[in-house]
C-alpha cells in the first residue's frame, strides 16, 4: 500500500513540476543577460533539484554504510549500494544540466577553472569509483565492508562540491543559490517551481531507492542460491 502511495505521489509531483517549469514559471535571469537562447535557462529548474537529489543520495550513501559497519545487517549495505547507483545517475545529470545552463550563460559548456565545475565532476568520479570496488570483489561480506568504508571516506566530496562556492568564491562564476547570499533564487513563482521540483525529485530518488533495493535483494537470493549448487 506504502509503495502504491508513494509511487501515485512521485507520478503526480513530477507531472505538475514539469508543467510549474514549462507553463507557470518566468525565465531567472534577464534574458538581455543571456549570452545564449534565454529560454534555456529554464533548465535552471531541473538543474538545481537534480544536484540536491544527488546530494541526498549519497548522503543516505554515507549513513547507510555507517550503520552496516555498526550493525553488519545486510540491509544497510544494500541501500547504500542502490543509493549510490541512483545518485551516480543524478550527479551525472546535474553535469549535463549544468553544461546546458552553462552554455547559455557563460558561452561555453565547460568553465575549466570553475571550482563549483570540477568538484561536481570529482564527486561523480568518487562515486563511480565506489562502484567499480564493489564490482571487482566477489565475498560479499568483503564487499560490503570495504564498500562501507569508501562511502563514509567518499562523502567529504559532498559537502565540498556544495560549500566550494562559498570557500573559493573567486574561483567560480557559479552564483549563490541556497543559504546566506543567495542571490540565485528570486520571486515567490521561481522559488515555488523550484521547491515543488526539489520536492518531485525526492520522491522520485525514494521510489527508484526501494525499486533497486527490492532487486538487489533478488540478486543476492540468486548468487546464495549458485553459490550453494556449486557446493
């Protein structure tokens, strides 16, 4: 019944941000701003809810691989496994949503020497890298625990990727979105299509969150099951 609910709630959010976005929402900038098309920067609404959502992700990355190490249940290794693997996929669309509103912008698709730029680009690195460890061990419980341990490490790019603004504010053209001297987010119809959106893609990382779990679980009965043959 929870799953039927939450998966409603996803459908229902998503369809009403994308037409907050498409029909409802103004442009954020002054289009005689714009380098390019003014009407890209309407990606600007995916874009920021799309790397918070990547955020959260591997943030659920970092406590679930805490609590393995406390309690070694299978399950926390689990939804660190299936959060890294969706949050993999919105860190990498934050940087081609990023590219896009960046071409506009700035008049490129990449700002080589912009901190925001590249931190984003080692955060997904860091957790493609996570992956690729668990991928290359076969004992589970190996796995799980070094598994573990690089997502407790690996979580510092996080915090990084989202203060690098504030700590080397020279060292990007990337405005203050969120937080004290936020400069990004103005007007009561941006600020609305943007929390309704934020709000979309949290329910939607929770659906796809408990989807992949459920299939890892299946995975895992399937390799026992092998591993038990082959006895």
């Amino acid at each position: 019944m929870f799953r039927k609910i939450l998966f409603l709630l996803t459908t229902i959010a998503l369809i009403v941000s994308t037409y907050m976005i498409f029909f409802l929402a103004p442009i954020p900038v002054n289009p005689m701003e714009a380098v390019g098309d003014p009407i890209n920067f309407k990606i600007f609404y995916f874009h920021v809810p799309i790397a918070a959502t990547a955020y959260l992700a591997f943030t659920i990355v970092f406590v679930s691989s805490i609590m393995y190490l406390r309690t070694k249940k299978e399950k926390w290794d689990i939804r660190a496994v299936s959060a890294s693997e969706i949050g993999v996929i919105f860190a990498f669309l934050t940087l081609i949503t990023g590219s896009i509103w960046a071409k506009s912008a700035w008049g490129e698709y990449w700002v080589s020497w912009d901190v925001r730029l590249n931190t984003s680009l080692v955060l997904f690195l860091i957790y493609v890298s996570y992956l690729m460890v668990r991928k290359s061990i076969d004992e589970p419980e190996k796995r799980a625990r070094l598994s573990a341990v690089f997502g407790i490490f690996g979580f510092i790019s996080v915090p990084l990727s989202f203060l690098s603004i504030r700590l080397w504010n020279r060292a990007t053209v990337h405005p203050v979105v969120i937080g004290p001297g936020g400069g990004g987010i103005t007007g009561d119809a941006v600020i609305g299509t943007v929390l309704m959106n934020i709000i979309a893609f949290f329910l939607l990382l929770t659906s796809l969150i408990i989807l992949r779990m459920e299939n890892e679980k299946l995975v895992d009965e399937i390799a026992s099951i092998k591993r038990l043959k082959n006895l």
